[in-house]
C-alpha cells in the first residue's frame, strides 16, 4: 500500500524544472499519490494542469489562501467555481480559512486585512456547500473562529480537513465530535511537538492522514531544509512507532482516509 501526501506545493518545483525528479523520488519512498494545493489564481491552472499530466499521481484543489487575501479577493474568488465545470475537477476545495500569524502589527491595518479574509473565507465556504466537495482548512491563531464559521456555513463537517494540525488534543475533539479531520505534517516530529503528538493520538489512527506541505515544515532528521513528498514517508514511520503499529498498517489506514475523504 502506497502513502498519499494530502497537502503538497508543487509550483516551485514546477518552475524550476524539478518536478520530474520530484515525482521520481517521492514514488521510490513508496507515494502512491500527492495532492497538489491551489492558494491563489497563479497556481489553479498550473495544478489542473500537472494532473492532467500525471493522472491518478497529482490530484489538485482550488482555494483563495487566506494569506493571498487581498481588497481584490472577491473576484478571485468568483473565478473558483469555473474549475468545477470541467472533466478534470478539483478533489477540495481550499486552501481556505483565516490567519492571524502573518497580519501586519498596525492594529487598523490588521483588523482591515482579517476583516478580508473573513470575508472570502464565508464566501468561499458558501461556495463549498453549494459544490457539496471537501473542504481544506488553514487556521493559525484562528481556531476558534474558523470553527464557528464552518458550523454557521452548513458545510458537511465529515468533508472538511484541518491541514497541518498543530493545535492540542482540546482543539482536536471540537473537530472530531463534528466529524472534521485533522491532517499531520513533519511538525509531529520535532522533540517540541508533544501537544501536536497527543492531538493525533486523541484522534486516532483511525481518522489520520498525514501530508508534507511541501517545500516547507520538513520532518525530522531533516528539518531545516527543503521539503519534498519523498519525506512523508520520513513522517509515515514516525507516526507509525506513535500509534504503536507497523509502517505497513500505517500506510494503509491514512491511504484509505486520504482517499475516502477527497474520493481518490
């Protein structure tokens, strides 16, 4: 059974002609497949593309980044549900959500920004609904809210995914008692980790699914470098000594996760 990465960028790789030994890597650590993830309109169609290319090995999504946000959002936004209505549809949509982390530190400017990216956050959860797909969320220092938002959106909360995970195991049974997901990177091995380790334990290895972030977030013994889909299999292992299973057994409970959620 072959791991799936839920969450990679691989526009960088992409343009810089990497790819095809990005590919070749990743499917020599065991990766099966990868899901490419859309952030803003210069990378949709450069993910639509890729999976046309390497059918069933990169899936995509589309999603405005709330860290893309800008006074313009809504007409980015507006161009999100055109990708539905081709044959090759994206397989969520996201990333989505809110982030406080990376606002500016003038108060007038950071409450205009966020006020932004609630903004296309609701719209694009409107729009989520109305497609009925799966859902990815980005919150940093936005938990709580993103929370309330989905519960007031109506969105199916068993098709909605918290990617890289790096709340406690408080924050993880909100999501699990509504059906959501939390998704794990290379965070959950650094030594500092031990609240992200207890949030996936608390949700079970029945409900894990792990991806990379790729180029960033790399797990250990190679953190401080680029990463790559090649090193979820770096995290694959780690969780499985976590969980107390075998690689084997990991492989194929986050493979069958990964691909009843977003429909591989």
């Amino acid at each position: 059974m072959g791991l799936i990465d839920t969450h990679t960028h691989l526009d960088s790789f992409a343009k810089r002609g990497e790819l095809p030994a990005i590919l070749s890597r990743a499917q020599a650590a065991g990766l099966e497949a990868m899901v490419a993830i859309g952030t803003d309109t210069d990378d949709w169609t450069l993910y639509r593309d890729l999976a046309r290319e390497h059918p069933g090995v990169i899936h995509h999504t589309a999603g405005l980044h709330p860290c893309s946000v800008g006074e313009d959002w809504a007409g980015r936004v507006a161009q999100l549900e055109a990708f539905w209505g081709g044959t090759l549809r994206p397989v969520a949509l996201g990333e989505i959500g809110l982030d406080r982390f990376h606002l500016p530190k003038d108060a007038a400017e950071a409450e205009k920004i966020f006020g932004w990216q609630r903004a296309a956050f609701l719209e694009q959860l409107r729009l989520a609904k109305k497609l009925g797909c799966p859902v990815v969320i980005h919150s940093r220092n936005a938990f709580r809210e993103c929370v309330e938002m989905i519960d007031a959106s109506g969105v199916t909360w068993s098709r909605v995914v918290f990617h890289c995970f790096t709340e406690g195991p408080l924050e993880m049974a909100e999501l699990t008692k509504r059906g959501g997901y939390g998704s794990f990177t290379g965070v959950i091995t650094y030594k500092s980790a031990e609240m992200v380790r207890a949030a996936a334990l608390a949700q079970g290895l029945d409900r894990l699914m792990i991806e990379t972030d790729a180029p960033y977030l790399t797990p250990m013994p190679h953190r401080g470098k680029p990463n790559e889909p090649a090193y979820l299999r770096l995290t694959a292992e780690f969780c499985a000594g976590a969980f107390g299973v075998s690689y084997e057994k990991l492989a194929e409970v986050t493979t069958a996760n990964a691909k009843r959620v977003f429909g591989l």
